[in-house]
C-alpha cells in the first residue's frame, strides 16, 4: 500500500485542519506549524498521535517533536512507509 507525497500531505493537513480547526484548502503545502499555523505543543503531540495512527507507523511520540513543518511530516511518513513495507511484503509471502 504505497502512498505519494501528495496524498500523504492531503492527509496530514486534513488531520492538522481537525486538530486545530482550520481549513485545510488554507494550510500550505510548505507550510510551518509552530510559526505560521501557530500551533502549541499539545496540539502538536495529538497531530502526531493522528499521523502515527492513520498511517499505522508505530512510532515513539518523541519523533514527532522534531517536526516541524508539513514537508518535514511527509518525509517522515514516506521513510516510515518506505522502511515498513518490505517487512510487510515479505510476511505476505
């Protein structure tokens, strides 16, 4: 189940616009979430919590501290992908 970078960052700023109650078509694709969308620390930990879920990437709260901006988010997401997908396919086998 391979994603791009586009529906990764439609589904990220869909979880960043119900978490902080913006509309997502205004969230930018570059866009900062401390210093543009000015997001607080809780808010960034339950986006997080959201991308963790919704992309089953299991990984530790901590990770998600260094993000920073929507790029930074789907990067983070494609490498988890990228690094979970062989460990899938080959147990499919």
């Amino acid at each position: 189940m391979s994603q791009d970078a586009t529906e990764i960052r439609a589904r990220v700023k869909q979880i960043i616009a119900n978490v902080a109650g913006l509309d997502p078509a205004r969230i930018g694709d570059e866009a900062k979430l401390r210093d543009e969308l000015k997001l607080d620390s809780l808010s960034l930990l339950e986006i997080g919590v959201d991308v963790d879920l919704a992309f089953k990437l299991e990984l530790p709260d901590e990770q998600y501290k260094e993000i920073d901006s929507i790029p930074d988010m789907v990067a983070l997401v494609q490498s988890r992908l990228a690094d979970t997908q062989p460990q899938a396919q080959h147990q499919a086998v």
